[in-house]
C-alpha cells in the first residue's frame, strides 16, 4: 500500500483510521512520532515525515506519543510475497515474547544463518533484527507501565530486558523518560479487579456479524455473548512453565474504532499474551483496504483463544448442527473442566486441558460416550489428547498451516475439512478455502466452469481471492445465514 507524503498528511488532516498503524507520523520539532488518528492538531507539513513502521521511526531518533500511545495501532506487516521469510521470523519473535538470544535462535529454528536473518531484516524493515526486537520490547514495557499496577521491575522481566537498570537505561536512552514518568503520577493504577486497556482496528467493522458467530458457537460456562454483544470468557495463559488464570470482557466500541478490554487480575503478569489473543480472536490487526473485490470490508475472519479447544469443538460438531455441538461440548465441560468463580453466574469452568484428560484417569471415550459424543468422535478425540501431551500437534503459526494439517489428517476420524477449518481458526490463517464444504458448493456452483469437475472449477475461481481465501469462505457462509435470516 504506497502512499505519498501528500496523501499521509491528507490523512492526518482528517484522523482516517482506516490507517491507523499503516505509517506513523513523526514530527521534526518535537522528536515524537504518532499515529495518523492523534487527536494533537496535526502540525505543519514542512514540520513532519513519515514512516512505514514504528521501528523505523525510533531507529531515526523519534519516542512515540504519550497521548496517541503508537504501541496500541493495530499491527502492520504487509511484505510482498517474495518476503515470505520476513513474515515467518516476526510470527516466530513474537511467538517468543522477544526473548534473550532470539536471533540465534531463530535461525536455529528455520535452518538459516544468523547472517541471512540480520540481511533479511535489513531488506524488509531497514534495521537490525536487534532494533526490532529493542523497539518491541520498549513499547511493550511502555503500555505495561500505563495500563497495569506491575513494578518496573516486574515489567523488565515481562517485556525480556532481564534486569531492572537495562530497561530503565534503555527507557532513558530511547524516550528521554524514567519509568515512573512515563506511568505519570496523576495516572496511578488503583487496585481495582480489573485492568481495563482499549485496542484499536480499522474500520469497517461488522461487530454484529462477528458476535453473531461466537454466541452461536460459545462453550457454556466457558464463554459467554450478552444481548449487548459483550464478549466474555475464562481464560488460562501458560507462560515460562506458570500458569496464570482468570476472565475477560470484550465490548466493541464502534462509534470510536477500538474495544475495550477487561482483564482480570490474575492475568496481570501476562497481558501482552492476553491482548495478543484478543487481537487473534476477533482479527484486529486486518487491513480492510487489502481485500480483494466480492469481499466485503467489514468481514472478519473469527479466531480462537486455543487451538486444542477448537479441534476438540470441530470434532464433537461434525455431521451434527452448531446447536447440538454446543450442548455437547457444556458437558464435557461440566464434567471435566475445572471451575472457578467469575463475576457472572453464566461462566463457572476453564475449557479441560490436554493434561486434565489424562490425569482424571478416566477412559476418554467411554466418558464422552456417557456425555452422548459417539464412540468416533471420542477416540479421535482421545488421539488428539495424546498428540498434544507427546508435542505433536503444534498450532505455532510461524510453522504455517501445511503441518497442521497433515498432522491433524493423521487421526482417524479427522476429514481434510476438519483440519483445514482447524488450521485456518487457530492459527488464523489468512489463505485457507474450504472448496468441499456444503454451502460453499451449493453457493459457487452455479458461478462455475460446467466443463469442469468441481473441485477444479472452485480451486480455480478461488485463485483471484489469494492469499485472502479464508475470508472469502467466511464471507460465502456469511451470505448464505444472512438470507436464511432475512437481512439480505
């Protein structure tokens, strides 16, 4: 998406948060780089430059806004196709949380020198992977500063700079502030029960048709949609060997182009995890201008906040309807999840871990069969809790949906259309289409090449949707409930 410096400050001029987080602004006279929606009158045009990232701007010398907060756009990573690679090490440093010898490590991980990643940084971005992960580890640690009650010391620890004086010194350096500064007296966290923090997305947004799909699909006592639309869940975060618990609420926010989160207290020390799958779950980080035509803008594709919840979910739904897979799920819930107490009588369980299974000591499938799962679904399920404790099913997204997939496949009992619906929700990949769903045959059937078989015709006309597949899929299922429903 290229845009000129008259077009930026065009953009600026009218706060159009369809940019939001597409490129900063940086201003000459005051050394601070901002979002294109700053609410701070926009300066002269000679006075201001622009950049692509915010990466870019701090390696120039700028420290982000303390009022637009750059650390809360939606992110942007829009490489061409030919920077694959690039897309691959910023899924995996974050996957990482920009931990120490990150690097080294990850060129371990993808079978390339630690040379060929400094160049492919260098190629891509325009700085070292070492500024990189600098400059994400400094507004990680700036947003815990302003939304959260943890110490300084706490948050250096958190955000991966390993001891208290290297993240203050770093602090100094970059923004020209101490911590205590940039967390502002008068700004002083209250120990209340919640964190409350706002994440910015692009608009168009259609909020009711996304909510739509999770309160249709919600576990109950797991997650629940109010008749406000107000998203609400319990959530478990594994980190560093610790397992931290709590809830959530996610309200949208359309009139402003955010949601604002609540996040329980027990989830303090891992908000940047938490707010990582909120942006998944609900595809924050979109960028509505990049769809191709025949899609619309406003479509989203939902994601998950765990990939072995929604393997599980996807197999006790097969060949029975959305309802029904819902009842069944609340009890295996009930009978396996562990409770805990949440501020809403509708949420009361954590979704059964992998390693719950195995220590109830109960027979997977004569259990579930008792729930009224059949014997099928049960031991594909039992399959998938042995892959999960013996690591060999994996839903990191810089390993890409193929081995997914074809690990998935190798479970008795999982289809090609339970895998790839799978590895499209919990890795929310981008270029999944489900050309041998129902609906999706019933609705391209009559747009298609009769001199072909099928499968070839809807492979075919898919191809101008790449690599946005998945939401055409999404918006193909959209548009068939939305006539059953009458809104269209």
């Amino acid at each position: 998406m290229k845009l000129s410096q008259q077009s930026c400050y065009e953009i600026i001029k009218s706060k159009d948060s369809r940019f939001d987080g597409v490129f900063f602004t940086v201003v000459k006279t005051t050394g601070i780089y901002c979002r294109p929606i700053c609410k701070v009158p926009p300066p002269k045009q000679e006075n201001c430059d622009f950049y692509e990232t915010a990466y870019q701007a701090e390696q120039a010398g700028y420290r982000p806004c303390l009022r637009c907060r750059p650390e809360m756009a939606p992110e942007y990573s829009e490489f061409e196709q030919s920077d694959y690679m690039i897309k691959q090490l910023l899924t995996f440093f974050d996957e990482e949380n920009y931990c120490a010898g990150l690097v080294q490590k990850s060129a371990d991980y993808f079978g390339i020198t630690a040379r060929h990643v400094n160049r492919l940084f260098h190629n891509a971005l325009g700085i070292s992977p070492q500024q990189y992960i600098m400059t994400k580890r400094l507004l990680n640690g700036k947003r815990l500063l302003q939304d959260t009650n943890l110490s300084a010391t706490e948050i250096s620890g958190i955000v991966g700079f390993g001891s208290p004086n290297r993240f203050y010194q770093a602090l100094k350096s970059k923004y020209k502030m101490s911590p205590s500064e940039i967390r502002g007296k008068e700004k002083k966290r209250q120990n209340t029960e919640w964190i409350t923090i706002k994440i910015a997305y692009r608009p168009p947004y259609r909020w009711g048709q996304m909510m739509d799909y999770f309160k249709l699909r919600a576990i109950p006592q797991v997650e629940w949609v109010d008749a406000f639309d107000v998203y609400r869940r319990t959530l478990r975060v594994a980190l560093n060997e610790e397992l931290y618990q709590g809830y959530i609420e996610v309200k949208p926010v359309p009139e402003q182009n955010h949601i604002s989160v609540k996040v329980s207290r027990g989830l303090e020390k891992v908000l940047l995890q938490v707010i990582k799958s909120v942006k998944k779950a609900f595809d924050l980080d979109a960028i509505p201008e990049a769809l191709p035509e025949g899609i619309n803008k406003g479509i989203r594709l939902p994601g998950c906040f765990d990939g072995f919840e929604v393997v599980l979910r996807a197999i006790i739904g097969q060949q029975i309807t959305v309802k029904a897979a819902t009842t069944l799920s609340g009890r295996m819930v009930a009978y396996l999840g562990e409770k805990t107490q949440t501020p809403w009588d509708e949420l009361s369980r954590f979704f059964p871990s992998p390693k719950e299974f195995r220590e109830s000591g109960l027979n997977i499938v004569d259990t579930l069969g008792s729930l009224g799962i059949i014997s099928l679904r049960g031991r594909a399920i039992a399959s998938v809790v042995d892959c999960m404790l013996n690591q060999e099913i994996s839903f990191e997204k810089s390993k890409g949906p193929d081995e997914l997939i074809e690990s998935l496949m190798k479970i008795k009992g999982i289809g090609i259309w339970t895998a790839q619906y799978v590895a499209m929700r919990s890795l929310s990949w981008p270029d999944v289409f489900l050309e041998s769903d129902l609906i999706i045959k019933q609705k391209l059937t009559p747009h298609l090449d009769p001199n072909l078989k099928y499968a070839r015709a809807a492979t075919e006309y898919a191809k101008a949707y790449e690599p946005w597949r998945s939401y055409l899929t999404f918006s193909i299922w959209q548009d068939h409930f939305d006539k059953i429903n009458g809104l269209k």
